[in-house]
C-alpha cells in the first residue's frame, strides 16, 4: 500500500514537472516573438513629437522654409507657430529660418541636464541616420546636431525661466547662407 502510494505521488510529481515545463517554454516563445515584434517595429518606441519633427525637418529643406507654418505675428521678428512639438510650449518661429520651443520645466539643473540627454537621443532616434551629434560644438548644457544632407541644425540648451526653474530649450534652424536643397 506504502508503495502504490509513493508511485502515485511520483506519477503526480511527474506531471506538475511536465506541465511546469510546458508552461516555460510557451512563455519564451512569447517572449521571443514579442521581442522580435519589438525589434522590427522600432516607431512602437518613437517619441510623442517625432512626426511633427520630421515635418518641421522637411519644411525646412525646402525653398519655402516655414512659411506653411507661419501664423500671428508676436512682438520683434517672432511669429506663432501653426506646428507645435507634441508635449514641448511656446513653439515659435524668428524670422524665416529659425523654429524654437522649450521643453517643460524642471526644478534642479541635474533633472534638465538628464533630460537634454534623453532629448538628443530621442531626437537622433526619430531623425534616423541622416542626422548626427557635432562634438566639437557641443559642450555641457548645449549640443548640437547637423543634417548631413541638408544645411539644417538642431541645437538643444539649458535655460532658466523667469522663476528659476530649469528647460530646455530646442532650435531648428538653416545654417549660413546655404539654401535648402
């Protein structure tokens, strides 16, 4: 009797091994298609702003520059602007060849400095290859990306408001006397 009872215990051990095991396995699988899913669809990572990005990146290679996007006039040579950056205030544009905005506010320099990061690596991301990081215009607080293709420059600094708080602050603009291509 003790043995038919240690077999059946074994048998039901067997079984729980056998099903654990099944239950591992089907969740690598998952795991691993979903990492692939993951791999092949890198925009699934893309950044709120990156296809008012591309836009803005597009306009000012043209002939046109910014004019489509051009709305009321603000004080001095400013303008407001009709393409905003998704999660980024007071977009603007100066004269026909700058775009401007400011990230939202932080309230140690550390918190912003971290950002300015995350920032340029997300910008670089959405922009893709045609776009890379200047080192030798970039410091602490302020970098700088060139469009290898186009005479376009976005640079991404640190600033303080009125209040002491801490942003960044984006410019999109055309470099030199060039004309976009």
């Amino acid at each position: 009797m003790a043995e038919r009872s240690m077999k059946a215990q074994s048998a039901s051990t067997r079984k729980r091994q056998k099903s654990m095991t099944k239950a591992v396995v089907i969740l690598i699988v998952v795991m691993t298609a979903s990492a692939r899913a993951f791999a092949q669809y890198p925009s699934v990572h893309a950044v709120a702003y990156c296809a008012e990005l591309k836009r803005l990146a597009a306009l000012a290679a043209t002939k046109e520059r910014f004019a489509a996007i051009a709305a009321q006039p603000r004080q001095g040579n400013f303008r407001d602007t009709s393409l905003t950056l998704t999660g980024w205030r007071d977009c603007e544009l100066y004269g026909a060849r700058t775009y401007a905005c400011d990230s939202r506010e932080w309230n140690t320099l550390a918190e912003a400095e971290t950002a300015q990061a995350t920032f340029m690596q997300d910008i670089k991301d959405c922009l893709g290859d045609a776009w890379s990081k200047v080192e030798d215009r970039s410091s602490p607080g302020y970098g700088v990306l060139h469009d290898v293709q186009h005479p376009i420059s976005i640079t991404l600094s640190l600033d303080r408001t009125d209040d002491m708080k801490h942003v960044v602050r984006f410019i999109l603009f055309i470099r030199g006397s060039e004309t976009p291509r």
